[in-house]
C-alpha cells in the first residue's frame, strides 16, 4: 500500500478567532466604562436648578397687580418704573390729605400718592374719601421718593425710598 501523506490542518478555527474579537471589544468596552465617569459624578456635582415661576411674585411684565407681588424680593425700591394694578386693597393708614397706605400691616405696606383739586373747608377734601379699613383699587407706576410730580403736594414719612403714583384711584367701601 502505497501511503498517502494527509495534510494536518492546523491553527486557530475561524470562529474560535471571531470569539476572541467579540471578547476583546467586551472587555475593552468594560474598561472603558470603568474610566468613564461622567455618569458616576451626578450625585457629586452642585446642580442648579431654574426656581419654578409663582404667577404671585412673578413681575418681569406687565402691571403688578398683588401687595404679594409690589412688596416681594427687593420690596418697592426694585419696581421704580413699573406698573401698578392693585385690586381690592386694604387701607392700612393715612398719611396725609393725599396719601395713604396699602398693605395688612404696618410691616407690609406700600405709600399711595394721589393728586386731585382740593376743597377746603369740607369735610372730605377732595372727590375721594379715604379711610383706614376701606378697601380700593389703585392704579399707577411706581416711582423714586423724590420723583413727585410738580401737581402734587404730599409730604412723604421718614424712610419711604418708593411709593406708588396713583392715576386713579376707587373707593369701594
């Protein structure tokens, strides 16, 4: 018989080296991850966080329209210039023929200035009788202590920085 030499294959199968790549990538993959720590610092890092919006304080547009909002962060001074829409009101106090408080108390309250013809000798002085207790609806801006229009006579309290100038003002009860 004659021998025949039969050829030994030898080496890695196919698939065996397909096997190792897919192993390779997962533990470079896992390496990676180890390395990666952008989602491991989270609870580390200080996140700001935007504060939510209270349509009660909120006064970046249009005309304030609650004692909440004209007396909120900053207090008068900061809304020099603004509108103002107040609604049913208390009058805390008076504090002159054309003046007057708003407010619930004496520690949140705002100074209303008005200006109208006077009548003297009457009881009331004006067209408005304004009282404490007495509810109103006050529309003005607000403005600087010192930026009282030449029509206006009023003396203003010792540390009133801001006070509202009103155009109109309704007494409701």
């Amino acid at each position: 018989m004659a021998e025949i030499p039969i050829e030994k294959k030898s080496g890695f199968p196919w698939w065996g080296w397909l096997l190792a790549l897919l192993l390779l990538a997962l533990i470079a993959w896992f390496i990676i991850g180890m390395f990666d720590n952008d989602d491991n610092v989270i609870a580390d890092q200080t996140v700001a966080t935007e504060q939510m919006a209270d349509p009660v304080a909120d006064t970046s547009t249009g005309p304030i329209t609650t004692m909440a909002a004209l007396l909120g962060t900053g207090g008068l001074v900061a809304m020099n210039g603004r509108e103002v829409a107040l609604q049913d009101v208390p009058v805390e106090s008076l504090s002159g023929d054309m003046a007057f408080f708003v407010g619930d108390s004496a520690d949140s309250r705002a100074l209303v200035v008005f200006d109208q013809v006077q009548t003297p000798g009457t009881p009331k002085e004006g067209a408005l009788d304004v009282n404490p207790g007495s509810r109103v609806n006050v529309t003005g801006t607000v403005r600087e202590a010192g930026d009282l229009p030449e029509a206006a006579t009023a003396e203003f309290p010792a540390g009133i920085d801001s006070y509202i100038y009103a155009t109109n003002v309704d007494v409701l009860n």
